[in-house]
C-alpha cells in the first residue's frame, strides 16, 4: 500500500491540528511542518514551542520544514533538528505567494538555479546525521526551471524530491501536470514523491496509475483537508466507529477546544478555524450555506454556535 504524507499548510497543519488528526483519523504515515523562519541563532526561539517540541510531536513521523535562502540557516536549522531527535527536515523551494518568491524564498529559489544549487551544496556539505528532503514546484516563471536542478538532485544526498506539478504564478490555479511529473521520474535518481489535486480515491488511483514511481509515496494537501476521511478511504481502513457527520462532528469540536486551550482563551483561534473550513465546507451538502454560516463569525459564542448550526441542517455527503 502506498504510503501517505500530509502537506504543510502555514496557519492549519500545526502541532494542535496534526495531533487531533492523528486522534480521530487514520491513513497517514507522515506530517510535514508547517515552514520555520528565523533561524538566526543556535536554539532560536522560534525552535523552543510545541509546534516541533518533540514531547507533542512524534519525531519518526514529523518532518519539520524550514523557509530559507541562507546556507548557515538552513544548516543551524538541521543540527537543532537533529539534537531534538528528528532523523529527517525538509526545505521548501515550493510556497509560491509573490511576497515569498519575490524575496528568493520558497519557489523563488527555482527562479535562480545557480544562486540555489550552490547553497543546497553548502548545505550537504555542513550536515551529517540527519536526512535531507526538498518539496519544490516545477519552477517560478516557468515549467522548464525544475531541469536545470537534475544534476544536483541526483549528486547531492537528498532523502526525497516532493514535487508539486505547477509552476509558482500559477499559484494553486489550473492542473497539476502529470504529464511534468512523468518526465522527471526517469531523470530523478532520488525517491520523487508526487502532490497535488488529489481529492478523491479515484483520482489517487489516476496518478499512481499513470506515474508508478517505485518508492510508493504520494502527498495529500487540500484533499485531506477538505475530506479528512480521504487516506483511510485510499487505503480502505474499515469505517467501523461512529457515522462520518458524528465522526467530524468530534474532530472540528475537540480541534476548536485544544486550539482555545492552546491560545490562552483568546478569540484569535477563529481565523484558523476559519481557513479549515473554506476546505470541510465542501463535503456538506449545502457548502455556501455552511461557509455563510462560518464566515461572519468573529466571537467565540458565534462561532460555537454556528458549528452546532451546521451539524444539526446539514450532511456531510462524502
């Protein structure tokens, strides 16, 4: 069966969301983080919280993933990673928002193959001990970037290529071009893991069909968030508890309460409630209705009560 990942997503993915997934779903075999910055010093303060403290993270099935266009960071990042006992991070060469990219961060490093390949070589050259992965997109401005990068993938050590078959202007618009991704797979001489639109259990079966890489790896991202049953129906994990409306019903309750707690009380926790449901919406059976009910809220009565609102007048259909 195929293994499967959970994309970082900056503001929904972190340590709090990860842990009451991993409490009320099942299907996948690893997390990556959403990205660290800042790495200024050795023990950053950004690296003393919960969101990579590995007492509420499990470091074997954690990647902490760091954005960064400097080989000094990105290496103190790698050595504090590995003293906290994680065996693997993660770079990300793929966040494609203009206010990243424009400053050579994220898919922007695409964009400067030479200014890049020479930092990703200091890198491999300063760290030891812990594995070093990429996720990166098939280039900024263009399609064609991500091959003037083979060379380096395959001479430099790197645990796994995640890929993400866009290019960084097209943001999250269009499709994801499986037909990229095959072109690389005979010139990748790393483990190529395969991301994006799979949002359903036939279109995973699509893609592993038509890519049949060998190291049997592929990443959810909006798919999971939108359908959190998405892996344990890929993988055909016996739905043997509560219905699916109870089931998520727990997930967004508990997900809300652990976040309150998490944040001191403070209201704030909404936004990133929010963001999570422009996803879940979409497996109701009336999601504009659920997203009316979500997106005007700004008090945390409003909000528990819109949650109880939408659970009561509408189904979840997946």
């Amino acid at each position: 069966m195929n293994k499967l990942s959970l994309a970082p997503f900056q503001g929904i993915t972190d340590v709090v969301y990860r842990s009451m997934f991993m409490k009320h779903f099942s299907g996948i075999d690893k997390y990556y983080t959403p990205f660290f910055t800042g790495i200024q010093k050795d023990n950053s303060k950004s690296l003393r919280s919960d969101e990579i403290d590995p007492r509420f993270n499990d470091v074997n099935i954690i990647v902490p993933q760091i954005l960064s266009n400097t080989a000094d960071e990105i290496i103190r990042f790698a050595n504090q990673c590995k003293s906290m006992g994680y065996p693997e991070f993660n770079l990300n060469m793929g966040c494609p928002f203009p206010r990243v990219a424009n400053k050579t961060r994220g898919c922007g490093l695409m964009a400067d193959p030479n200014r890049t390949i020479a930092m990703l070589d200091e890198v491999c050259d300063n760290i030891d001990g812990i594995k070093f992965s990429i996720k990166c997109r098939l280039g900024y401005y263009s399609e064609d970037e991500i091959f003037k990068f083979i060379d380096a993938f395959n001479s430099l050590p790197f645990s796994e290529i995640i890929v993400h078959p866009r290019i960084g202007k097209q943001m999250y618009t269009g499709e994801a071009s499986l037909e990229m991704f095959k072109e690389l797979i005979p010139l990748i001489n790393k483990p190529l893991i395969y991301n994006g639109d799979i949002y359903t259990v036939e279109k995973y079966h699509s893609v592993v069909e038509n890519i049949s890489t060998d190291n049997n790896h592929t990443m959810l991202g909006r798919g999971l968030l939108t359908n959190p049953f998405l892996a344990e129906d890929i993988k055909q994990i016996s739905d043997n508890q509560n219905d699916r409306q109870t089931r998520l019903h727990d997930f967004v309750v508990s997900l809300y309460v652990e976040r309150l707690h998490h944040a001191g009380g403070s209201p704030k926790i909404i936004g990133s409630m929010k963001e999570l449901w422009k996803y879940m919406m979409n497996i109701f059976d009336d999601p504009q209705n659920v997203w009316r009910n979500i997106k005007k809220v700004n008090h945390l009565d409003e909000y528990e009560n819109s949650v109880e609102k939408i659970f009561n007048e509408y189904k979840v259909i997946i």
